[in-house]
C-alpha cells in the first residue's frame, strides 16, 4: 500500500475514532454510574483512550507533539485567546441578550480544577488537535478546512454543557478553538494548547472560584 493510501487510511480512522469517542463521552452520564466514579471516568475518558489510538496510528508522529514547547507561541496565544474568546462571548451575550451558564460552574471548585479539569482539558486536546492532524496532514486537507471541521466538532461536544444553545456553541466556542488550532500548527506542541486552554477556562472560571 503506498504512503497516499496509508495516510488517508490513518486519517479517515482518526477522525472517525475521535467522533465515536466524543459521542461516547458523552453518553456517560446514562450509564447510571455512581457520582464519584462517573466523575473520574469522565475526567480520563477522552485523554486515555484518545492517547492510545493515537499513538498506534501515528506512533512517533503523535509522540512528536509531546517533544516541542514554544513559550513564544504561548505567550502570544493565551491573551490572544482570551481576547478572542472575550469577543465572541461579548457578541452573542449582545446578539441574544444573555448565555447559557457552563453547566461546571455547579461543581467548580479549586480542588475540581486540580483533579478533574486539568485532565479533560488534556483529552479535549487530543480529541480536536487529533482531528485537525488527521485533515490537514493526512486527508491533505487545508489548514482552514481542517481547522474548521476540527472547531465544529469541539462545539458540538458542549452542547450539554451549555443547554444544548446550538447557535451560542458555535458563535463563542469555534473562535477560540481555531486560536488553539493555530498555536499548535506553529508550534507543533501539544503543551502550548493544552496551558493555553487552562489558562483560558480558569480566567473565565475566575468569578465562581473566588466566591
């Protein structure tokens, strides 16, 4: 099978795992499992089982995001990223006159941030820097396209959190993700998304921890 067919084999299957994983992720809450141990499942669910497949279909490939760090890049991102997050929040709370609450701001706590949000934050990335991998270097895919399918995708998947507010998912969430997918074409490291993103969540999370 020559590389072409290999490539587009690697990132149908990607993009394809990543959207069951997703799903599955977010059949969780049926499950009826107990609070406690839902709640760690959740944690870990995406990062885990989005960090395996994509090492046996890219292997060193996939390694290789753990192999760069830029702090230029992440210091570019992370106020960039809350500008642009703060935009388009500001923009629908204008447009619709009010949000839906992040469905977390129930159980935010610093230790919730610790145990929980820093591991899902983790997966969130796998999951969509997996998916922008697969169009744009695999399906050959260019960069906005890739960026866009990837930052669709990751607004769909915070439909429950925000009471299923199609339109306000889509006009604050898709600006941001293509922030964070831009800081990982330039810097090829998962890390510089990853603190980005933390960064972003807990000035946003800011008001409810320090109640």
């Amino acid at each position: 099978m020559d590389n072409l067919s290999v490539n587009k084999k690697q990132g149908y299957l990607i993009i394809l795992s990543a959207i069951l994983v997703g799903v599955a992720y977010q059949m969780l809450p049926l499950t009826m499992l107990q609070t406690d141990y839902l709640e760690i499942i959740s944690a870990f669910f995406n990062g885990s089982i989005m960090f395996v497949l994509l090492y046996i279909l890219l292997k060193a490939e996939f390694l290789d995001w753990f192999q760069h760090f830029s702090i230029k890049w992440l210091l570019i991102g992370i106020p960039f990223l809350v500008v642009v997050g703060t935009v388009a929040g500001s923009l629908w709370s204008a447009i619709a006159g009010g949000v839906a609450e992040n469905d977390v701001n129930s159980v935010l706590s610093w230790g919730y941030v610790i145990k929980n949000v820093l591991f899902m934050l983790l997966g969130e990335e796998l999951l969509s820097i997996g998916i922008l991998y697969a169009a744009w270097k695999k399906l050959n895919w260019k960069f906005w396209q890739a960026t866009l399918l990837c930052s669709i995708l990751f607004a769909l998947w915070h439909l429950p959190s925000y009471d299923y507010n199609l339109l306000q998912c889509l006009v604050t969430i898709i600006p941001s993700r293509m922030v964070l997918n831009y800081l990982f074409k330039k810097s090829n490291s998962i890390w510089v998304t990853w603190i980005a993103h933390i960064a972003f969540d807990l000035i946003a999370f800011l008001p409810v921890l320090l109640k």
